[in-house]
C-alpha cells in the first residue's frame, strides 16, 4: 500500500457538488501542486483554484486535509470538493491521476482502512449495507454494525472461547493429576452456555440478514388457487394477469414490495398439476427450483377444496417454514382466521373481497423476525450466519465428544475450529479471496 489512490467518490451524474478522494503518501503533495498552496492546516477548509499542468483554472472548490493515522483509511486522505459536472470531475480526475495517483479499484479505500485496524470487517461491510439500504429500519441496523455491535458481541464469543481452550488444553496436559479437569462439569457448563450465546446472537443476525437480503416468499398451489391474486394484493398492484382460466401463470413471476420496512421478495409460480403441456411443465419445472432456494414457503389453497391436496403438501420442502393459506373463504361463509399446525400455520382469507390479508402480513413480520423496535437488531449477511452456524455446530460436537468420550483432544480442536469460524465474521482470520470478493462489491469511491 505504498502508491497513493484516487477516486470520484460521490455518484454518477451533475450536481452541485462533486468530490474526489486521495488517499496515500503523496496525498498531501498532489493536493498542494494541484492547488498552489504553500501547505494546508489539518482538517480545515480551504478554498482553493485547482489547477491544470499549464497553470490554467480548471475549476475552484474547498480541499480538506486529514493527515495519518487520524482519517478514514488511516493514512494521509485529501478531499476535493469541486462543481458536480460529470465532465469537470472527469477532468480534475485526469489531474490528480497525472500529478502521480492511480485509479483506485473497488471498495479499495474501505480495504486501506480495514488493513490498518480502522475497522473490522463487519463494520467495512456494513459501510456498504448502509450505503445500500433501501429501508430506514435497515439503515439504523447497518449505523449499528458500523459502531462495533455485532463486532463487540462476536469478540466476547471468541473470548470466551479462547479461556476455554486455555482450560482444556491445561486439562490435556495435567491429565495425571488427581482433580478431573475435564469430567468436573466446569468444562461441560460452560459449553451449555457457550451454545445458548452463539444460537441468540444467530437469531438476531437471522433478522440482520433479512433486512438486508429481504426474506423471499415462494407461493405454490394448484391452478386457480389465487396465487397471481394474493401477488397483486401484496404488491398493491396488478403485476399478474388475474383470470378464470387454469393455468394462466407459466413462467416466475417476481415482485419486490416492503412490509413494514422489510424487503420482501414475492415469486409467484405456475400451479403445480400433472400437465401434458410443455410450456405449462417448464413453468412447473422452474416452480419446484425456486421452492428449495425459499426462506418462506406459501401454500396456496381453495378453501372448497381443503381436503385434497395432502400430495401437494407433501411434495414441498420440510425444511422451509410453510403458510397454508385458504382462500375463497367467502364462498364457505368461513371468518378470516389464523392458526398454528404442527405442519406450520394456517390462515383463512378472501382475497375477493379482501378479508384477513393483515393475518398473512402479521405471519410474514414474525418469520423474518420483525420487532416494532430495531434497537438491537445489527445488520448482518449470509457469511456472518453461515460463521455462526459452523460455530454453533463445532462447539455442539465438543460437548458431544465431551460427555461420550472425554477425548480432551477433541473437544480442544473443535474449540479451534468454532474460534476460526468467529473470527472470519471480523476478519481476524481471512482469505485473500474473502477479501477480494467483499471489497469487490464497493463503489469505487469508498
């Protein structure tokens, strides 16, 4: 990280004001020759003509310096404030690139500030969830990430982690003394404890991702069940085309909608039947790929025909959560209700006229996690649930080993293998290729 990067770090486009980010050694030197100062004052405005290569005006606006290790990245930074035309910024670019820079790549800034301990990796992602967010309860979670929440919770694990592999291993190497280190219950409580503190913080960065990622909700059923109906109800406009002929959906039908702040993904399918015709068993072909890919799985049924689709319920996922829904249930004189089944949930609406719809949104608020309050929801990605997940299993198989074998051994290495996985999620452990791909997904600004 010797060379000095530079950047256009606000969005494409004209606007009143644009900025281009220095960051490195000759951060400081590019900005002096480039605007004729004799030296700037730390992180003080100064007004200033930018100059070309022939002492010609290119343009006039504020520079800010921030010296190392006291800025963003942690070395020497210099913002420009220029007009925002995209051609200006372009050309005040070429400048600074001529005066000894090069282009920065993606994310790279975000990188520089990671690989001097300005931030972990955690906090580096949530830069770019909050960034990206599309929702103001997403946007509080990520302000929650970039302020050391999850971070502070995924290092008290890793300590206590690590005092317990202290333990474990000191019971490895006393094993002839008198005391049983390992059979005296310490080692074996404190794994129960362990487990209870990896599976909350699991549920919370469950909901993180899910105000990240969205939660992506697959409806099925047979022909005419009202698929197409409850997608437009959900996204409050026609999307699908509505009619009393079978078989109308043939390919995936997606919509995007929020709920209560929530991103949600609705993929409404074809109706799942035996069918002789090519279109319609393509559409069914592509219906059965997305159900595996679901966090949510909704069953759609006519309410007239509760009783005939035990193969159809059966054909689904077990490992998905299911909503039965019954719809038509003004054609039964039946009241809009909701109900838990140990296959999942049922709920009875009309979808024409409306009745009930509130039951089925209040169902998919509690499976993503929904809380009025986001006060202690933290953002979180995929990757940050798979860690915890491996961890939780690692620590699981110690105090498995544990109480069948006392294979001291065992239980250390699979103390190892949780603290690994824990310390991927902040980056204490990392791949190159980890790395690359998070950064990768930057604007190359930040």
């Amino acid at each position: 990280m010797t060379d000095t990067i530079a950047a256009i770090a606000t969005a494409a486009g004209n606007g009143g004001v644009g900025i281009i980010r220095l960051s490195g050694k000759k951060a400081k030197a590019i900005a002096l020759i480039l605007t004729q100062h004799p030296t700037f004052k730390p992180r003080f405005a100064h007004f200033s003509s930018f100059y070309e290569k022939e002492n010609q005006v290119l343009d006039s606006g504020i520079c800010l310096y921030f010296p190392a290790p006291a800025s963003y990245t942690g070395e020497d930074v210099v913002e420009l404030q220029a007009h925002g035309g995209t051609v200006v910024l372009d050309m005040l670019l070429r400048r600074v690139l001529s005066l000894g820079a090069r282009l920065a790549n993606a994310g790279e800034f975000t990188e520089r500030a990671f690989l001097n301990d300005k931030l972990d990796l955690t906090q580096a992602e949530a830069i770019a969830d909050l960034i990206e967010s599309s929702t103001e309860q997403s946007v509080r979670s990520a302000q929650k990430s970039m302020q050391g929440v999850f971070s502070d919770q995924i290092n008290a694990l890793v300590e206590e982690l690590t005092k317990l592999r202290i333990y474990v291993e000191a019971a490895i190497d006393f094993v002839d003394e008198e005391i049983d280190f390992l059979g005296d219950g310490v080692v074996e409580t404190k794994l129960t404890t362990l487990i209870e503190k990896i599976q909350t913080i699991q549920k919370t960065a469950e909901q993180g991702r899910l105000l990240r990622d969205g939660m992506t909700v697959v409806l099925v059923g047979k022909p005419n069940a009202g698929k197409s109906s409850l997608l437009n109800a959900l996204a409050g406009h026609d999307a699908a085309i509505v009619t009393e002929i079978a078989g109308t959906t043939r390919d995936v039908l997606r919509e995007r909608i929020q709920l209560e702040g929530i991103p949600l993904h609705i993929i409404d399918t074809a109706g799942l039947r035996e069918s002789n015709n090519p279109i319609e068993q393509e559409g069914i072909r592509r219906a059965r790929q997305e159900l595996i890919k679901a966090d949510c799985i909704v069953l759609l049924v006519d309410a007239r025909e509760a009783q005939s689709n035990p193969e159809l319920l059966n054909s689904l996922p077990d490992d998905i959560p299911l909503i039965t829904v019954y719809n038509k249930i003004d054609l039964i004189n039946h009241s809009p209700e909701s109900k838990e089944t140990p296959t999942g949930c049922e709920i009875y609406l009309s979808l024409k006229p409306e009745r009930g719809l509130n039951l089925l949104k209040d169902k998919l608020k509690k499976n993503m996690g929904y809380t009025e309050s986001s006060d202690t929801v933290f953002i979180a990605r995929r990757r940050h649930v798979e860690a915890l997940n491996r961890a939780n299993e690692y620590v699981g198989n110690a105090l498995s080993q544990l109480q069948t074998t006392l294979a001291g051994e065992l239980v250390a290495e699979d103390l190892r293998q949780a603290q690994t996985s824990l310390a991927e999620i902040t980056g204490t452990v990392s791949s190159d290729d980890l790395l690359g791909k998070i950064f990768s997904s930057f604007c190359i600004g930040k």
